[in-house]
C-alpha cells in the first residue's frame, strides 16, 4: 500500500514533532 499525505505544520517545532511521530510508528516504513 502506498499513501501520500498533505501535512500543513504550524511551526517548524510542529513539523519535527509530526515527523519523529511518524518515523517512530512501526506500522511507517519511509517518511520523506
């Protein structure tokens, strides 16, 4: 299965933390 997702962070902080959440799912194989 692929999925491509549109993410609009508020702040860089918030965009970090929206990344070390999904790079930390197992269910996530590669987030660019």
């Amino acid at each position: 299965i692929g999925l491509t997702v549109t993410v609009r962070a508020q702040s860089r902080e918030h965009l970090d933390d929206i990344y070390r959440a999904l790079t930390g799912h197992p269910m996530v194989k590669v987030v660019l």
